[in-house]
C-alpha cells in the first residue's frame, strides 16, 4: 500500500512488544496496525475499513485476538480464528 498524500501526519505509536499502531497525527483517526512482533503476521498491515468512504464489499478473512472476545461476538462460518493471541 503507498500513502498518496499525508504520509507526513502518519504517527507510529508502539502499543506493545509484539505491534504498533499508526493514527493521523492531526486528527487521532486509527489508520493501521501492524503486528511486526509475530512472525506469521510481520509481513501484513491491517488496515482500519473506516478508512473507506462509501461501499467496500469487503469480506471477514481473519480475526486475530480472539481467545477473550465477549460472547456477543459472531464470526462467519468460513472465518479463520486465530485463538492464540
């Protein structure tokens, strides 16, 4: 992914050993979280879908952090689940 524009806003922020986040340093937005600390995700960005105005037809691939998601949560059946983080 290239930023076009405002790459110069982009604010890096280490949320623990193991990732860090970006946010936009103007305005706080979430923008990108990158888990570079976990050697099967240090390769992929996740990216906020708010990002995206209008309609994305994005699809649920992967959940990470799942082992103390509340039980209000559902996942499509054909979801991978990544329980041990």
């Amino acid at each position: 992914m290239t930023i076009e524009s405002g790459n110069d806003l982009v604010t890096w922020f280490r949320s623990s050993d193991f990732a860090k986040r970006a946010f936009c340093g103007k305005c706080g937005s979430t923008l990108f979280y990158k888990a570079d600390g976990i050697p099967e995700f240090a390769d992929k960005t996740s990216i906020g879908a708010g990002l995206f105005d209008g309609e994305t037809h994005f699809e649920h691939g992967r959940h990470i952090f799942c082992k103390d998601r509340g039980d209000y949560y559902e996942f499509p059946d054909n979801a991978e689940l990544i329980e041990r983080y």
